[in-house]
C-alpha cells in the first residue's frame, strides 16, 4: 500500500513539474536570454549569411520561375528578422507573427 502511495506521489510530481505555469511572466529568464545572445543569435547571422550567399546561387533558378520574392523572404528575410528584430529571449516570435493572416507567405506571393 504503501508502495503504491509513493508511486503516485512521485507520478503527480513529475506531471506538475513538467506542466508550464499559467502565471507565467513575460519576462524572459535570465538563462534564455543568455542563451539566446552566446547561441541563437550568432547561429542566426550565420544563417543569414549562408542563406544569402544560396540565395544568389538560386538567384537565377528563382528568377525563371518567377520565385524570386518568396525564396529571399525564406532565405534571407526570415533568418534576418530572426537575428535583428525578434526579442531578446523571445523563442515563439515567429509564431505569434506568422498567425496573422497577412504575414502568411501564400497570401503575399
């Protein structure tokens, strides 16, 4: 019996330490935005740099089929707004953005 209450203590403890709080602040913690500024930023310029550099390659592939304008937004616009505009420590940035009908690539392009 006894075993059996334990089990069941620990499962609702696992279960409520992996559930996100509902309070949860709009401040980021001090560890994302670290590890946004030493990681994800850099990783992202670097991404930006590679996508541009295949965007030129593409460049001409993309100018025959007449593509030219979504394959920069997916190769050098997104990883850019990614890098320079997106928030300090803010992961779902481009999530929220991309739920607004009007951001939506098919409906520009």
């Amino acid at each position: 019996m006894r075993t059996k209450t334990i089990t069941k203590l620990c499962t609702v403890a696992m279960t409520l330490a992996a559930i996100t709080s509902a309070l949860a602040t709009d401040q980021p913690q001090p560890e994302v935005v670290a590890a946004d500024v030493l990681v994800m930023r850099p990783a992202l310029f670097a991404a930006t740099v590679v996508g541009s550099a295949i965007f030129i390659v593409a460049l001409p592939v993309a100018a025959i089929s007449k593509s030219v304008k979504s394959t920069a937004h997916a190769l050098v616009v997104a990883p850019a707004q990614a890098t320079f505009t997106r928030p300090l420590g803010d992961f779902d940035y481009h999530e929220s953005r991309s739920n607004k009908p009007e951001s939506s690539v098919a409906s520009r392009y």
